[in-house]
C-alpha cells in the first residue's frame, strides 16, 4: 500500500492481513472465521470464539483513551452474552506509535470504572449495570496483542503464505498474496453472517484455484521448452524411483495434440515407471485418475489390452485398501543382480472418487505429482508437487520422462 494511503485504508488494509494470518493459524482445516461479525475476525475452533478487533494506531500511545472504546464494546458484548452463548476469548490487536507505552493500567480499577461508564451511559446500550463480576470474568477473557508495523505485518503475512502453500517468494508476490486479499475483502462485502464465514481448507482451496492460471501464464512467459525442463528438473530430487510416488491426473483438463492423448500417456507410463527390467529396489508406481467410471473402466480395459498387469484393489467390484497396499512379488534376473524380471503387478491404479475415500488407510506415498486444477483435498502438500502450467498429454509425457 502507498505510504500516502490515508489512516482509515491503512487500517482496514491492516485488519485484512491480520484476518490472512488469523485463518493461515488455525489447527485444523475444518476450523473457521467470520469476517466482520461480532468482532472484526471472529475465530472459530474447538476451543471456542475468539472475537478479535484490530487497530491502527500508529499516532497514538498505548494509553487508556486509545482503548478504552473497543474495550468498552466488547465488556458490554459479554454483558449481553451472560447465561447465554458466550465467547471463550475476546482479542484488541492493536499497533500504537513508536513511544507505545505499556498496558499497565488495564487492571486498575480506574480505567475498569472507566469502560464501565462507557458501556452503561451508551444511549445504543441494553446494558444498565456492570458489577463487578461480571467485569472480573470478562478481563479473564480479554487480552491484548501488541501489533507490529504495517510493512511488517505484511511481510509476516506473504512470509506465512509461502510456508503452508510452499511457495516461492515470487509465486506469493505475483499471485497467492493478492487472491489472499481480495478473498478477504470479497467476505467483508457480502451481506449474510453465513455468507461471511470461511473454513481454513476453503481459504486454501480458494486461493489455489487460481493456481492453474499461474501456471498458464508462467508457461507463457518462460516460453514452454523452459517451463518443462524446469518441473523435470525439480522432479528429478523429488520422485525417485524407489520411492512410493503418486501420479494424480485430471484428463478432461488436458487437450489432445497430434493424436496423442490419455491411452498414450498410460501406456508410456506404464513402460516408464513399470517395474519389469527396472532396478530391484524400483516401487510401483499408484496412478489416480480424476475422470468417469466409464473412462477409467476404459483406461483398465487398455492396460489389459496390452497385457500390462495393475493392481486396482478390486475397485468395480468392493475395493479393498488391504489388497491395494500389497507389495508386488519380483523375481530378479538370474544372470542380471537387482533387475527385475517379472513382478506381480507394474503399477497400482484407481480413481479420484475411490483414493480420496480410502486414502487414510491407503499406504502413505513419499512424493505425488498433480496435474489438476487444484490439490484434492486431504492430500499432503508437503510432499505434492502440483504441475499447473501443462495442457497437453505430450507435454506431460515429456516432464515425466
């Protein structure tokens, strides 16, 4: 933001990246926030609400005239909330000027009396009288969090951002950091409390759709030839032959060139990454196939075709991740060590559907490549290499060789 923008903007600009940091900090992906509803952020987990307000302050003191009103607020919140639903926590996230003071005073009874006064002689208010109580219970809740500088906040934020996306710094710049913000300013606008809540996972999800966009235009700017070799070069430290690599493949999203399209690419696959001829240590390759029934009955019928043996855990009859886990049975070369002659199978395959529903007891991959629009949910990003850019199966073919 320019360091022209006025206070107001400022704040607001300054709320957004906290609101960012707020949902990146949840536990777990099912927790949520609510943007602009009781509080600024309101954070929802399992230990309760936290209603967090955020300020600006950077002219003014930590003083009790600077808080005494967002404090009052939220004191007469917890007043109207008493033997009802009630907040676990309430939160002032709050920057104040270089010569910040310190937060003293907020335990003292003066400036108790104070937001007390504040919250009874307020003509909007229902609340007649705070005793004192009330005001003990309530202090119990609140805290508050000292805020750092702004560019500082924003770079914690893109700094946070690159770590649970593991991203570059130029992927946050040019992409992931300004859908982070419009995402949130977008919740701020809408008019419904429902409408304004948004899950940890959905914000993720949400931000990386986009992802293939990305991909689109770094293709085009590094120009396609550069692209490839780039992914092959990552790909070369991260999907190692014996390791237990996943390929998840989305083909309705990737266009035929020259004749070559999904029955191509499978049957490449299954001589690239198959195990007959390949070294003993060599793990079979697990290939997850976002597409219909119908299509992935198809892909089988080419592999039975060419005599390729899988191992579908008995997908179209009632798959079993028992028989999917099982290791395939090798026989090494009599005259060649450590090369495979035969095994009992060369790759495991099933859909998109059957791997997300059984994936917890689906043996845990090393590396997994993805070649969709967005990373299905519940995979591990942390081991997940999501190709965004390619749109054609040879394009594919070529990053995976």
């Amino acid at each position: 933001m320019n360091r022209s923008a006025s206070p107001s903007l400022r704040g607001y600009s300054y709320q957004f990246h906290k609101s960012i940091l707020l949902v990146l900090g949840l536990p777990n992906d099912d927790d949520s926030v609510t943007i602009e509803n009781i509080e600024d952020v309101d954070v929802n987990s399992a230990a309760g609400v936290n209603a967090v307000q955020v300020k600006y302050l950077e002219s003014k003191k930590l003083i009790p005239s600077s808080v005494k009103e967002p404090i009052s607020k939220m004191l007469a919140d917890f007043c109207k909330r008493l033997g009802k639903k009630e907040l676990s926590r309430y939160t002032l996230f709050a920057h104040f000027g270089n010569d910040s003071g310190n937060d003293d005073f907020i335990g003292k009874a003066s400036f108790i009396k104070e937001c007390c006064d504040a919250v009874t002689d307020d003509k909007n208010s229902d609340v007649q009288t705070v005793d004192s109580l009330t005001v003990e219970a309530f202090f119990k809740r609140f805290s508050l969090e000292i805020g750092g500088k702004y560019d500082d906040l924003v770079q914690e934020t893109k700094a946070r951002i690159g770590e649970v996306l593991d991203a570059t710094a130029d992927e946050v710049e040019a992409f992931y950091y300004p859908c982070a913000q419009n995402l949130i300013f977008e919740l701020a606008t809408r008019r419904a409390d429902i409408d304004r809540v948004v899950s940890k996972a959905d914000f993720l999800s949400e931000i990386s759709q986009k992802r293939y966009l990305y991909g689109i235009w770094k293709r085009i700017e590094e120009g396609k030839d550069t692209y490839i070799k780039d992914i092959r070069k990552k790909l070369k430290t991260s999907f190692r032959p014996n390791q237990n690599r996943l390929l998840y493949v989305a083909p309705n999203r990737m266009k035929i060139e020259g004749g070559y399209g999904t029955f191509n690419l499978l049957k490449d696959i299954a001589s690239l990454y198959g195990l007959t001829d390949k070294r003993e240590d060599r793990q079979p390759i697990t290939l997850v196939f976002d597409t219909t029934p119908e299509d992935l009955l198809d892909l089988k019928g080419l592999l039975v075709d060419k005599a390729i043996l899988f191992n579908d855990g008995y997908e179209e009859i009632k798959f079993s991740t028992e028989c999917f886990n099982i290791h395939p049975v090798k026989n090494i070369k009599d005259n060649q060590k450590n090369i495979i002659m035969r095994a009992s199978y060369e790759l495991r395959v099933c859909g998109a559907n059957t791997f997300i529903e059984h994936s917890p007891n689906i043996d845990k991959y090393d590396s997994a490549v993805i070649v969709a629009k967005s990373i299905p949910s519940g995979m591990d990003k942390t081991t997940t290499f999501h190709i965004t850019g390619i749109e054609t199966f040879s394009d594919l073919l070529e990053i995976l060789k």
